[in-house]
C-alpha cells in the first residue's frame, strides 16, 4: 500500500466507497465482488482502521456469503440498509475527523398538507396525464417522507423516485413499527392501500389507450388520482397512528 493510500483522506474515501457498494448491493443493485474484495483487503491491511471495520466486513470474504447472513439478519431491505450504515458511521467520523454533528430531523408530511394538495388536485382541470403525473409525485414525497422519518436519515432512500420502490418501502416501516397488537389494523391499512395503487396503475395503463373523447379520459384520471392520494392518506394515518401509539407511557 502507497503512503497515499495509507493516508486519512484516501482511507476514509475507500470506506464511502466501501458503504455505498454495500447499501446499492443490498438494495438489488449490482454485484462487484472483484471491488469489495480490493476494499476489504486494503483497509484491513491498514493498521488505523483494521480494528474498526463493521463486523459484517470483517466476517465476511466475500459478497455472498453476507448476503446470506444478511437476509437472515432482516426480512426488510430497508432494515438491511440501516445496519449497514449505522456500522459505518463511527469509523467515516474517525477518519474524517469531526465530531458527530447533531442529526438532521426528518419529518413526515403532515395530513393536513395532504390534505390540501389532494383538494387542490381535485379542482385542477390540467390535461389528464398531467393529473396523474402530478399525483404521482405528490404519492411519492408522502412515501418518501415516512421512509426518512421512520430512520431519520435521507440515506436509506437515496435518490429513489419510482413510486413502486418507496411505497414497498413505506409497507416495510409500517410493519417494522408497529407492535404485535398492532400487525392486524397494518395489513389491513396495507392490503387496502396496495389495492388503491393498482387501480390507479390500471388508470395509468388506461389513459394511455384511445378515448371516445376527453371527457372519459379526465374522469379516469380523476378516478386514478382520488385511488392513489386514498392509498397515501391511510399510508400515512397509519404511520401518525403508530407513532401516536408508541408515545403513550
């Protein structure tokens, strides 16, 4: 190893490197066994962090074999990406030497704003794929907003947009926070959303077809819009529930 490699600087881009690698494997993204390997292998030889690498570095050679404990570890990947990052924190701070700033607070949406945007949705007479278009980006802050909220941490989420992703996402933090008691209002908070997504998905997939005329086409947008601000607003009526819930003494 160079005295370059060796150096704060270089060792704490090679440990970024390292975590990012691990939270996009994780997250279904590609596999570079060849380059975990070359990581691993340099910053264990280093004296300065060899004794500070997250144990699931140190006990695992190869990317499959962590996968494998991995998988048992969590059932959710979002999870999966949490530990991953927390085990990274302390040793990116020593290497970047700075002490660890107070953590950015991240909030969910607030019903009411939801609430509003949904009205103003409804009364908008912007052509129909524009209408869904802007549905869907509203569905996918409201997701997003749990997401971060549940880890405090914009991370976990990354720059990911594609409604799918984060409202899976969102299912896993509602299961993930609610207690035994409260697993059966979840599934059904879920199921019913999961529902209100797909008709809004066939919404998509029908003003995409010929219309008999326009009219037709904005009531089925409409349709699609009401199914998915529905299935956001109990996303999200959960999550205040749940954390309403673990308030209480």
């Amino acid at each position: 190893m160079s005295e370059n490699q060796g150096s704060p600087g270089a060792l704490l881009e090679m440990v970024r490197e390292l975590r990012g690698l691990l939270l996009d494997f994780i997250a279904g993204g590609p596999t570079k066994a060849p380059r975990y390997k070359a990581l691993r292998d340099g910053l264990m030889a280093d004296s300065k962090v060899n004794g500070h690498l997250p144990e699931l570095v140190l006990e695992h050679e190869n990317l499959n074999d962590l996968w494998q404990f991995m998988k048992y570890k969590s059932a959710s990947k979002v999870e999966r990406q949490e530990l991953i990052r927390n085990q990274f924190d302390d040793l990116a701070r020593t290497l970047s030497g700075v002490a660890a700033a107070a953590p950015e607070t991240y909030e969910a949406i607030a019903v009411e704003k939801l609430f509003k945007a949904w009205y103003r949705l409804s009364q908008d007479d912007m052509e129909p794929r524009r209408l869904l278009s802007t549905a869907r980006k509203i569905a996918v802050q409201v997701c997003s907003s749990i997401v971060d909220a549940h880890y405090n941490s914009g991370e976990i989420r990354g720059g990911i947009e594609e409604l799918a992703q984060v409202f899976g996402m969102t299912k896993d933090v509602l299961f993930a926070c609610g207690g035994d008691d409260q697993q059966l209002i979840v599934t059904d908070v879920v199921s019913g959303a999961t529902a209100l997504l797909k008709t809004f998905n066939a919404a998509l997939e029908g003003i995409a077809r010929p219309a008999p005329n326009e009219n037709s086409r904005l009531q089925l947008a409409r349709m699609g819009v009401d199914a998915i601000m529905s299935a956001v607003m109990a996303l999200l009526s959960c999550w205040y529930m749940l954390q309403a819930a673990c308030a209480k003494p």
